[in-house]
C-alpha cells in the first residue's frame, strides 16, 4: 500500500533498521534476507532524498533526518497496531490474546506465577509470556514491543501510564541452623553478618546498597552476590549469611526451604510495585482487564 508514494511497508523496515543500525539484523527480525533489506533501504534514501543510515568506521549510524524520524516512526506503527488490534469489549474466558509481561522473577515468583495457575483455569485462551527485566527495558516499552512494565516506582519511565500493583516491606532471612541468630536481630549484629544481596543487569554497585550506605553512614558486609532474587534462600541454607529480601517471597521460599524469617532492626521503605504501559495502549480493553487481574492476584 502507497500513501503520497511511500510504500507504507518500508514504515516498518524502517523502524527495524534505526533500531538495530546493521542490516544484516534488520533482515533477520523482518525475516528478510539481507539484498531486500538492503533495497529497502535503497528505496527509503530515493524517498526521502537522505542516506538515512551512513557507516562511521564499521558502524552504521543514523543521519541527523533519521533521528529526527524515529519517534514519529513508531509512534505510527504503534497506533497502527492498536487500531488493527482493538476490540470493543474483551472476554477473558473466550479470548484468544498473548500479553508481553517484563517483570523481575520475584514479581513472577509472588503474583505472576499464582495469575497463570488461575488462568489455566479461568481464561485457557491467554498465555502471560514473561522476559527479565533488563536495562533497555524503557526502550521497549516506549517501543510498544511489551505490554506490561512490572517495577518498583523508582525505576519507571517518566512518560507513560502507571498504577499500583502493591506494597512491599521488607525482612531478614537466615538459615535455620544458625545458631549465632536468635528470635531478633540487632542493628550491630545485622552491620557484623555476611549478606547475599542481589545485582540484576549491568549495573554493579546494586542500589540498595547506595541508599543503606547513604541512609546509615555503614557498608553491608557482603559474602555473595546473587544474579536474581530467587537464587537468594538457596544460597543461604547452610551458611552464616543473611539476606534482606521481600517479605512475600521470604515466606514463600520459607515454606520449602529450611530458613527463618526475621524482623529487619532498622526501617526499611516501603516498597511500591508498579505496573506501566504505553499511552497508546490506555483503552485497551484487554490491558484494563490484565491489570484489575494481576491486582487481585496479589492481594490474594
């Protein structure tokens, strides 16, 4: 289909080339191979009269008109989607949809996993396809490419949509067999342990680690480091370690594992998990359903 003699196709090859700048990895996700992506970049240049992608060494890189044409680029393709996509009502017991959830394993561990055994149940036709969370995960989302963000209030993009999922606290997790713990913690004896703490993406220094270091004026002694908070009670069983971890997915692992759950000795904020989405998704009958869902599963 043309529109003022664009091929509205090359809308999309576009939006792909300007993400990936390489055009071998453009004609992969478009299922292209590489000479048409090429000929569609070809055709896109004689359009709009600009190289649009120039190599720089052995980097391709966008043209200044390029970069000025992503934003509005995906905005399009986004609206196009969610029109093609949209239906009047939604009937989660008959409806035949795949929602794209980026959420961390605890989130998956404590809600996301309780939605699915009830929609096997309930809603047969909807799968929840969950990937980590990730540092590119606002590029994504402002992208469209996911439909749900599940993240503490902190970490959420500035510019889309968002509502409460719920509130966390946060406790002290101790193998059973040790003994060197009591029924309480003391500040002085939380400062002398050993604690697993938990570093996801690439980012090294984890952040609850700045904020108890600027909270407090001290440094957690730290005995391991942990990829996901799931790995976190199994790391401690046998050890003399400690953990600070969420207080829902505290009692679940202790339920399991032979591990205490303790009071923390000192305050810790309270904790707000967040759900966001794309503002082209707003009416989305669909996604409103998700979200009353995935709120009473966690207040279950």
């Amino acid at each position: 289909m043309r529109f003022r003699r664009l091929d509205l196709n090359l809308l999309v090859a576009l939006d792909v080339l300007l993400e990936e700048r390489n055009v071998s990895r453009a004609a992969h996700r478009l299922h292209l191979s590489q000479s048409a992506m090429s000929g569609a970049l070809a055709r896109l240049r004689d359009y709009f009269e600009d190289e649009i992608m120039v190599m720089v060494g052995r980097t391709m890189v966008p043209t200044p008109l390029a970069l000025t044409l992503v934003e509005p680029v995906r905005d399009i393709l986004i609206r196009v989607q969610t029109t093609i996509e949209a239906r009047p009502t939604f009937d989660p017991a008959t409806a035949q949809r795949v929602f794209r959830i980026v959420a961390s394993d605890y989130i998956t561990e404590v809600v996301l996993a309780r939605a699915i055994r009830r929609l096997r149940r309930e809603a047969p036709g909807l799968r929840l396809e969950i990937s980590a969370v990730a540092d590119a995960v606002h590029d994504r989302l402002n992208r469209g490419d996911v439909d749900l963000v599940i993240t503490p209030n902190d970490y959420l993009a500035s510019d889309q949509p968002k509502e409460v999922l719920f509130h966390e606290t946060h406790s002290c997790v101790v193998w059973q067999g040790n003994t060197d713990v009591g029924e309480t913690l003391s500040f002085e004896q939380y400062l002398d342990m050993a604690h697993v703490v938990v570093v996801i993406g690439n980012k090294r220094t984890p952040a609850f680690e700045q904020w108890f270091l600027d909270r407090y004026g001290y440094a957690r002694r730290i005995g391991a480091v942990a990829p996901d908070f799931s790995s976190v009670p199994t790391i401690l069983v046998e050890t003399d370690l400690i953990s600070t971890m969420h207080t829902r997915l505290a009692h679940l692992y202790a339920q399991h594992l032979p591990l205490r759950v303790l009071p923390a000795p000192i305050e810790f904020p309270v904790m707000t998990e967040m759900m966001q989405w794309h503002y082209q998704f707003d009416r989305d009958p669909g996604l409103i359903w998700l979200r009353g869902y995935l709120r009473e599963c966690a207040g279950e």
